[in-house]
C-alpha cells in the first residue's frame, strides 16, 4: 500500500465519519424532546427580566 493511496483511504474515512457526525447532531437537535429547551433559549435576547 502507497503512501498515496493510504491518503485516499483515509480521506473517504474522515468524509464518512463527518457526514455520521453531522446526522447525529442534526437528529439530536431536531428531537422533539428539545423543542422547548431550544424555544425558551431563543427568547433570552428578548426577556427583561434582569
């Protein structure tokens, strides 16, 4: 095995790996579960009550 072709080995694992990575972060924050946790996080611009 080239040093070469080792390199592309490990590219195509670092792409997959990051697309996996990504799904997971996209389905944990898509949960319905986390929908008020991120609701209420978004008012906190808004809130005054300082």
């Amino acid at each position: 095995m080239t040093l070469e072709s080792l390199h592309e080995l490990l590219a195509s694992f670092w792409t997959v790996w990051a697309v996996i990575i990504f799904l997971l972060i996209a389905f944990w924050a898509l949960r319905p579960r986390n929908r008020k946790r991120f609701e209420k996080d978004a008012r906190i611009p808004l809130d005054d009550d300082r």
